[in-house]
C-alpha cells in the first residue's frame, strides 16, 4: 500500500479514487500493487472507508521518518551533500472554498443576530431544538472570533516588529546624513482583526492569501522547501498558514535532519529577509545569503563594468553589509545558483506533478501531505541521479 500511495504522489495521482483505477488501467500501477486491486470501499471494523484513503491518514505522522530514510539512502550511495542550500515557498490551494469563509466584521453581526433571536416565532417551532441550534451557533461563531483575535495579536507583534526595524533605520540613516530622510515616515500599525479579516468554516487552520499566478485572493497553505544546490534533492519542508515568507525560514531549517549533515550557506529571496532571519542562520553555523530587494530587470552600469560597491564600515546595517556580500564574485555565484534549483523543483511540483491543491484539510494533516509529496519528488529525482551515475 505504501508502494502504491509513492508510486501515485510520484507519477501525479493524488485522488486515492484515481490511484485505485489506475491499479485496473495502468501496468505501472499493477505491477506496483502486485496485481492486486485495494477496494475503494471495504469494511474495516463495521465501518465502510476508502481503503488508500484511511491509510494515508493514519500514517501521515510515519512519513518524516520515512522522508529522511530515503534522503539517507541517497547519501549512503554517495550523490547526497548538503553544502549550501535554496529555500523558497508557494502557495498551496487548501481542499476548500473561499465561499465558505466569513469576515471578521460579519462574524460580528451574525452573532448579534444569533443572540437577538426573530423578533416574532415561526409557525411549529420547537423551542427546545432552535435553543440548542442558537447555542451551538454563538458556540461556533465565538470560536471563530477567537480564532481571527488570536491571528490578530499575531500579526500585529510581527508588524511591530518590521515597523521599529524600519523606524530604526531611518534613525540611522538621518543620523549619517545629518539631515531628514526623504519619503514619508512609515505607519505604526493597528492593533485587533480588520472587519475584513477572514475565517473558513470548511478548513479553519487555511487562509486567504494573494495568487502567485494572478491578482487574485484564495484559499491557500504556504509551502516551503529547501534542496541542495548541487543535487536539486529536497532535504527539508515544512507548511504553515502565514500569507508571507518572513517567518518561515527557521521552522524549514528546524526540520532538517542532523543525520543528512550540516548546511555551509542558504539563499532566500527578498521575502525572506530580516534582521533576525539573519541572526537565526549564522546562530545555525549557516552563512546568509538574502536578498536585500527585488532584483532589477536590467543591468546598472556598475554590474555592466563589475564594480564591487567599498566596503561597509564595521557600524553598518546588517542590510548594507548583506548587500556588499552578495555584490561579491563569491555572493553572486552561490545566489545565482538559487534560480536554478529552487524554482525548477517547485515548478516540476506544480506542472509536471499537478500538485496545486490538498486533499486533506487541518494544518497537520495537510503538512503530512506536504512532506509525501516532497518524498514522491525526491525518489523521481534519485531515479534521475541513479542512472546518471550509473548506480544501478
């Protein structure tokens, strides 16, 4: 069964429905099932399921142990260093509608209105079962407030933190230029939910966040993943439901396993940076290499004559001092490689796997899925690396 659910996450069957067809249909699949064809339905323990269904549920927490096991079999075999590494991140559609997600302000009003009651009572109405519809309903609708306060407090201390970073370096840059910054003073932010902010009745732990392929809004997960610039094998992922990338470097390198090695360096795109993305990595033994701001789409003339920027002083912003280290020769190849690792993985996820959507709904079950489906990648990937060095 479990050679089963790698060989459809590997070849872009993900609805347990279709992988159970394919075991007619497909000698692939045949072969991988031994001729034998898992019932959509059966009954186990008086209860009908769908068979490939309920086992990938109930071993999602054994898929980690099993993702590091074959990353450590390709090390075993010799095409697995970890050396320097390329993070990046896309958004996942969750297995639910944003037709079943409520505002914040509209939880408000409905509540009144589940509290209020009809201002007259229905023909044949049992006033035991609408006092237990109503009460289950404030239950449901404060729960979801809660939900929407607690992202809130979140999302206003992590705000809080960009904005006093920001006040901190217009301070510093008023200071060494001895006058005024020009542009306007960034905004301290506004604590408590915005009458916008959205809850999902269908999948709770998703969110709403902007599409990657338009300008859009939809349900989604934020997927991170991290491969090696020398083998393109993915080494760590982790999932989360923040709409951007600025907390999820750390959480990805935590789940690296020790026994796959020690990283040299990391590159993360502009998303990424911070002054404390930075500190985490080097308090890691990982040296940095994040990008400081988009990347123009055309070549200034000091990158035309190569010009290497002086270098900062020792009281430098963290900032400056990331942007001399990537303008270095060193800085530019190691950041170049990032392009050309990290994207291609997540596009072939995407495009040639088909993988846009969950289905499973909830924050662990859906990162159990995000974990098989980097696992699917990676046994494709080794296949590749295997006959490339003739290893079989």
């Amino acid at each position: 069964m479990l050679s089963l659910l790698f060989y459809g996450y590997a070849t872009g069957r993900f609805s347990s429905r279709k992988i159970e067809k394919a075991t007619y249909e497909d000698l692939g699949y045949r072969y991988v099932a031994g001729g034998l064809h898992p019932d959509h339905t059966c009954t186990v323990r008086k209860y009908r399921c769908d068979t490939i269904a309920h086992f990938r549920k109930t071993f999602l927490p054994e898929l980690q142990g099993l993702f590091v096991q074959i990353l450590l079999l390709a090390k075993l075999a010799g095409i697995l260093k970890v050396g320097n590494l390329s993070l990046d991140g896309s958004k996942i559609h969750a297995d639910a509608s944003k037709s079943k997600a409520v505002s914040y302000g509209r939880l408000v009003e409905l509540g009144e209105q589940a509290d209020q009651g009809e201002a007259t009572i229905p023909e044949g109405l049992v006033i035991e079962d609408d006092i237990a519809f109503r009460k289950a309903r404030l239950e449901n609708l404060a729960s979801a407030k809660a939900v929407l306060e607690a992202r809130a407090k979140e999302r206003y201390e992590q705000e809080k933190a960009e904005y006093d970073a920001k006040l901190k370096a217009r301070e510093e840059k008023a200071k060494k230029q001895g006058k005024k910054p020009r542009g306007k003073a960034p905004e301290p932010p506004k604590a408590g939910p915005n009458d916008k902010d959205q809850y999902n009745f269908a999948d709770p732990d998703s969110r709403i966040m902007k599409n990657s392929t338009n300008h859009g809004y939809d349900q989604h997960y934020n997927a991170q993943v991290a491969v090696t610039q020398e083998t393109m094998l993915i080494v760590t992922a982790s999932l989360s439901n923040h709409p951007n990338d600025k907390r999820e470097a750390e959480p990805t390198l935590d789940a690296l396993s020790p026994e796959l090695g020690q990283p040299e360096g990391a590159t993360l795109d502009n998303g990424f940076f911070s002054e404390h993305n930075i500190l985490a990595l080097e308090q890691r033994n990982i040296e940095p290499y994040i990008a400081t701001g988009r990347e123009p789409h055309y070549k200034t003339v000091e990158t035309l004559l190569g010009t290497v920027p002086a270098e900062p002083p020792a009281e430098a912003s963290p900032k400056e001092k990331m942007a001399y280290k990537l303008a270095a020769e060193i800085g530019k190849e190691i950041y170049r490689l990032r392009k050309c690792t990290i994207e291609p993985v997540i596009g072939i996820i995407k495009e040639v796997l088909g993988f846009r959507q969950f289905s499973l709904r909830g924050l662990a079950n859906t990162a159990g899925e995000w974990c098989l489906v980097c696992l699917a990648f990676n046994l494709k990937r080794m296949h590749t690396l295997f006959l490339a060095n003739s290893l079989y």
